[in-house]
C-alpha cells in the first residue's frame, strides 16, 4: 500500500519513464489510480465522473503498444483527468450544470483530442463551478469540492476538482482552464504548480462556457516538468480556433532544463498590484518567497504595473460573452442554474453595446500599459491570493482589516494578466499557521511561458515542495 501511495505521488515524467521502459504496467498505475479515487474521492469530490471501464481498456491498448516495442508519446500511459467544461467522446460534459447532466458530446474538444495522441489516459473528469464562472467550486450536481489540507476549505475554483485531485494524489497531473484565475486559484489554495498560457496559446474548441478572450487550458501538476510536458502536448495553432496563435510554441520541456541557469533575470515584485488588501501571512511568505530570486543571482525590486482598473474593463466583457453564449440556459433551465451563474447571465443581457465597447477600449490600455512594464522588467511576482484558502461557502469580506469585495477580495491578483494576455504560474511558498498552502505567482511577457518556466523550475530547486504531503491523501 505504501508503494502504490508513492506511485500515486510520483511526477509523471518518471512514471511515463517507468512505462516507457516497462518497469511499470500503464495498467497497474492506472488501477493505483481508480482506487485511491473511489476511496478518497467522498470525503473531496474532485471528480464528477470516474472512467473506470475506458480508462482501464486504454491502458490495456497502452501495455500492449509497449510490449510490442512501439515509439511511444511523451505521457503514453499516463493517466490524466479533464476538466469537465471539455467535450469528451462518449463521456459525459456537465460543465458542472444540472442543464447539462446528461450531455455526452460525440467528439472531443481539441485538448482533449491532443492529449490523447501525447498517449495520456483520460481517468474522469473534474469538478467545476458552473460553466466556469466561480473562483470556487460550488455546483448543484453535488458536494463542493473540498480542500485536501482541510476539507472544510475551498479548494478554489474554477479547476477547483484538478487542483484537490493533484494534490491529493488522485492524479499526476490535470488539465485545468483560466479565464480569470482558474487555474491559479486552486495551485494556489492546494499547494500545487499550475500555469496559464499566453493568451491563444492553446486552441479553444469544444468546450463550454465563455470567456472568449480571456480563457486558456494549461496544466495543474506537482512538478514544473510536468507541467511543461503537459503544455507541449496541447499547445499550437488550431484551425478549428481563429484565436490561436499561429507561430510554432517554444520547447517548453527544454525550457525547464535551463532554469537555475538562466539569466540574470530583472524581477519586479508587488506585494499588492496597487489595489489589493492581503493577509500579513501571505505577504510575508511570497516576499520572502520572491526574495529567494536574489539569492539566486537575479535583482530583484518592488514595482506594480501602472495599469488602469482591471475590473471595471472585465466585467463588462465577461458578462455579455458568457450571455452570448450560454444566455438560452435563462430560458430553458433558469430553475437548474446557480444563482451566481442566473444573476450573471441576467446582468450579461442587460450591457449594452456602447459599454462592451468602452471595455474593449479599455482592455487595449492595460494591455499596452503591461507591455510597457515589461520592457523594464523580465519578470512579475505577487502574492497567488490574497488569502489562504477559507471555510467552503464563507468568502472573506475583510482582509487585514480592510473592507473587501466578496466576488474578488480574496483573488485580486490572477484575473489582470487573463486581461492582458501574460503567462502567469502560482507555484507553492509556504504554509500559513493553519497548514494551509500559499503561493506566488510569476507573471512574464506575452510570448515567453519558457522564462516563467525557467523562473518556476529554478524557484523549486532552491525551495523544493513536492515532499510535503495533505492530511487527504
């Protein structure tokens, strides 16, 4: 049993070696895997639907690819759970929605569809806010999805079911999506590495929910490594997504090689973006946290983006897209919905078009005031959240004494660089007195996931954070 647990928690680069070299039965992991998910899985309802029966006969076909001396893909074998906003073929799609419960789409979205030919095996799907519109996952389809450090906490959202399944060792790695922190939000809250791509760096398509402008599908894992293997697998332009970017990606996996190596790197550090209230806790520890770049060669300073309000220019744009998009849910299932999801809708179909076009103009400013700032330095870090992660259903509105919103007190720092494009990560810096984790975030220039790879992998040799381990695991 202790052998399996240390599989479970094993980075996934040495268990695709393991299989690769056939010390390890894709079957085997992939049972380790089921196990541990029926067992643990109550007590944090990270997945809203387990593929035993699929994922078992891929990972026969896996073994028997092996055994016949197959070229094998970078993650053949590796079990891999989605987000269940992604189309699955034949397996059931919420999107954390009671509308959707039965939905089972016929194809998969292009995502999932890359992953597979990087040889991943897709073990279930992850819980969700609905549609992906909360920074907490809450739905009506069950349970919240619960922290493993503490299942009386958030484990964030809206990937908040791949966040509590990586850390948990439910999985060695997760597909998550970004619109405004998802994906950050629950690697900061479950001490876990996550990052979200530039913008349009990995295709759209099949999928649910809006955020057209502003979401990203990226990876959650333990280990950097993993995180860029993942990334490799799903990034590059897709024809089925006008948005994607075009240009072939950088190595992302030799990215990480290059980490402490690399630089010396111009780093500014804001402990509060300008604008934000954050807990004495979690400011001492990414300070100090940033503070680690300097020894390891690099300047580091304190600086914030001179950008204008991110809020005021979001909210608009997100409101009518998701409207667009989802708006007929109002209609045909309002009884089913959220109320966060119905009050957001309701709001969407009331903006008018000259306020979605004074956002857009707004989203050019703070995207041209960000690339400015990124002309002094190669490297942003701000605390992941303002917070640790608090009690499921009671957001803080006070923080550091200071009167906070409930929708964005405790995630101030994530939804600015969806708006501008960044590639931002959270990786893991410490615990608060309550053992909760807290994480920095590493923003870097449109275009450059490899340096914020690189910064990433260089910060986890200099403080590794694997080790460590939640009560729920």
């Amino acid at each position: 049993m202790a052998a399996d647990r240390d599989l479970a928690f094993a980075p996934a680069h040495q268990l695709a070696s393991l299989i690769r070299r056939r010390k390890l039965s894709p079957v085997e992991l992939v049972d380790i895997y089921l196990e541990r998910i029926d067992r643990l899985n109550p007590r944090l309802n990270a997945y809203l639907t387990v593929c035993h029966d699929l994922a078992r006969a891929a990972a026969r076909d896996a073994e028997a690819a092996v055994m016949r001396g197959e070229e094998l893909p970078p993650l053949h074998g590796v079990p891999v759970p989605i987000k269940d906003l992604n189309w699955t073929q034949g397996v059931r799609t919420t999107g954390g929605s009671l509308a959707y419960k039965d939905f089972v789409p016929d194809d998969d979205g292009a995502v999932v569809e890359r992953l597979k030919q990087a040889g991943a095996i897709v073990i279930g799907k992850t819980n969700t806010s609905e549609l992906g519109q909360s920074a907490t996952t809450e739905n009506r389809l069950g349970d919240d999805c619960r922290n493993p450090w503490d299942p009386a906490c958030t484990s964030g959202g809206s990937s908040g079911g791949a966040g509590a399944a990586v850390a948990a060792g439910l999985a060695p790695l997760a597909q998550g999506s970004d619109g405004g922190g998802s994906i950050r939000i629950p690697a900061g809250f479950c001490g876990v590495y996550g990052i979200k791509p530039t913008q349009g760096r990995v295709p759209g398509g099949g999928s649910m929910g809006g955020m057209p402008l502003f979401s990203q599908s990226g990876p959650l894992s333990r280990a950097v490594r993993d995180a860029a293997l993942l990334l490799a697998a799903i990034a590059g332009h897709d024809p089925r997504d006008p948005a994607s970017l075009r240009e072939t990606p950088p190595d992302f996996v030799a990215a990480f090689r290059r980490g402490k190596r690399s630089g010396p790197w111009r780093i500014a550090w804001s402990p509060d973006m300008g604008y934000a209230a954050v807990d004495p806790v979690v400011r001492q520890a990414a300070e100090a946290a940033a503070r680690v770049f300097e020894g390891l060669g690099h300047k580091v300073e304190e600086a914030t983006p001179p950008i204008d309000d991110p809020f005021a220019v979001f909210g608009p744009i997100i409101l009518a897209d998701e409207f667009a998009v989802s708006g007929h849910l109002l209609e045909e299932h309002a009884h089913e919905l959220m109320p966060y999801v119905r009050a957001a809708l309701e709001r969407g179909q009331d903006i008018r078009a000259h306020e979605y076009s004074k956002a857009l103009r707004g989203l050019e400013r703070i995207r041209l005031q960000m690339a400015e700032f990124f002309d002094l330095y190669d490297l942003l870090l701000t605390p992941t959240l303002a917070v640790p992660a608090f009690p499921v259903g009671e957001r803080p509105r006070l923080i550091a004494g200071v009167k906070v919103s409930a929708l964005w007190g405790a995630f101030p720092f994530t939804m600015p660089f969806n708006l501008t494009g960044n590639p931002a990560a959270s990786l893991p810096c410490g615990f608060s007195p309550a053992g909760l984790p807290i994480g920095l975030q590493v923003v870097g220039r449109c275009g450059e996931e490899a340096t914020v790879l690189r910064a990433s992998v260089a910060f986890e040799e200099a403080r590794p954070w694997a080790a460590r381990r939640p009560p729920v695991s």
